[in-house]
C-alpha cells in the first residue's frame, strides 16, 4: 500500500515544489511506482515535469469535487514508474466549492484510498497556505515533510504549521506523523546557513533528514526544459541530493 507524503510548509519559495518533483522522480527511477499529486492551483508541479496545464482537461479538482474518478485524472510520464494526478488554477474554486459537502477535508483521502494498493509512494505537493487544500493532503497523509529553506526567518511560521497538524491528527487523520524537516537551499559558504542548520537540529534532532539539498542553479534550471533533475543533469548536486534523501526515505529514515 502506498505510502503517502505531503509536501508541506505555508511559506512560499522554501523548495515545496523542487522536494516534491524531485523526491518523486528519484522515487520512480529507484522503480518505486510513484504518483506525483499537484495540490496547488499555480500548478508548478505539473509544468516541471513538462505538463502543459492550460492543455490539462480533468484536474484533482474534478477528483476534490467528486465528478471525475483518480484514474480518469491521471497522466503517464517520461519516467517509467512515474504518474502525475495534475491541477491548474480552477483549483483556486475548489476551497469555497467544498464548503458546505459533508467531510470537505477528508475527500482526497476517500479518492487516494480507491488506488492506494497499486502504488508505493504519492507525494503530494502542497499549496503555500493551510486552507482547506493543505488540509485536505495533511488529512490523506501518512506522514508530512516540511521543506525548509536555510535563511533567518526559517523557523518562523513553523509553530502554525506544527499547531495545524495536531489539529489534523486530533480531528482528523490521527495517525499523521511528522516525517521530517529538509534543509534548503542550503550554502556551505554562508555561516548562517551553518547557524540555522544547527538551531533547526538542536530543536528537531532526529526528525531532521540527513540528506540536505544544497542551494544548486540546476535545480532552479531543470523545471524550465520540464524535467526533474536527474534527467537534465543526473550528476549534479542538486539531482545526487535527492536521490539521497529518497534512498533514506526508502531505507525508512527520519520519515
Ligand atoms: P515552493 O514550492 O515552496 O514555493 P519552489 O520549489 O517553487 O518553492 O522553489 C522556489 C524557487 O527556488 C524556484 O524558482 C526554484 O527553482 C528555486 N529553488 C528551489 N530549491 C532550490 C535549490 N536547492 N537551489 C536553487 N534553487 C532552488
Ligand atoms: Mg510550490
């Protein structure tokens, strides 16, 4: 049964959407079968890996909202084990559409659990919100992995992040757990990037993975030729540090 893995954190620009790409696409090429799940209606997921979202027709909007089935919504990739459920901006409706319908938080879950078996991961990429979206994954989740980039302001936002996720665990999924906080961005040369480093392990210890992910240009580069990095340039930093983190998620580190 597929393990499944928000992505998640409500600051913008802390590396969501390159863990959750990159993290799948190193998950599918370990041929561990994979579903990339785009929960954010800008859709970056899905242009990274080459998707054109204005030519998208079915959504996990149509899932969210009950019209279409994950089957129907899912597309193949380059990557052999690699699938995508994607979203474009109709997205943005599904939070005031969903008010009202009974169970509104749990209703990926419920359509995650109709494929569930036939897969080994789903990494879900979050919105940079804790709406009903980000709600939404945290409720369908086995555990939650928390990007964070290595700057001052890392640690700030995070008690509202940890708050909503007890709420998650208490009203509504009680077996979430925190899998782990990811380094960012990080830069060896920059002694607050060491700072933070150890201010973050000093305050996680073990829940913080060992794999770090370097602030590198190829990751930054890969999304725009639609490929995850270990197809635009497998030896970089970059793509070897997701590769790594896989191998510890897979090897059940920190998660
Ligand atoms: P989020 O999904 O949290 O908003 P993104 O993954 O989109 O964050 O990253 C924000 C920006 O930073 C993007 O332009 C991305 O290409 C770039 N970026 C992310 N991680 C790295 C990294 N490790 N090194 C260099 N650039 C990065
Ligand atoms: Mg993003």
């Amino acid at each position: 049964m597929a393990k499944i893995i928000a992505v998640a954190n409500q600051k913008g620009g802390v590396g969501k959407t390159t863990t959750a790409v990159n993290l799948a696409a190193s998950l599918a090429a370990a041929e561990k079968k994979t579903i990339l799940l785009d929960m954010d209606p800008q859709a970056n997921a899905c242009s990274g890996l080459g998707i054109d979202k204005t030519e998208v027709i079915l959504t996990v909007y149509d899932v969210l909202l009950g019209e279409s089935n994950i089957a129907e919504v899912m597309l193949p990739t380059e990557l052999k084990y690699l699938s995508v459920i994607p979203s474009n901006t109709n997205l943005i409706g599904a939070e005031i559409e969903l008010i009202g319908r009974p169970e509104r938080e749990k209703q990926l879950k419920y359509a995650l659990e109709t494929i569930r078996d036939e897969f080994d991961y789903i990494i879900v990429d979050c919105p940079p919100s804790l709406g009903l979206l980000t709600v939404n994954s945290l409720s369908a989740a086995d555990s939650v992995l928390v990007p964070l980039q290595c700057e001052f302001y890392a640690m700030e936002g995070l008690g509202q992040l940890m708050q909503t996720i007890r709420i998650v665990q208490q009203d509504l999924n009680p077996k979430l757990q925190l899998g782990g906080i990811l380094l960012t961005m990080f830069d060896g040369r920059n002694n607050l990037c060491h700072q933070v480093s150890d201010e973050i392990r000093t305050h996680f210890g073990k829940k913080v993975f060992n794999s770090i992910v370097p602030r590198n240009v190829r990751l930054s580069e890969a999304p725009s030729y639609g490929q995850p990095a270990l197809m635009y340039d497998i030896a970089s930093r970059g793509a070897q540090a997701y590769i790594e983190l896989a191998k510890e998620i897979v090897t059940g580190g920190a998660i």
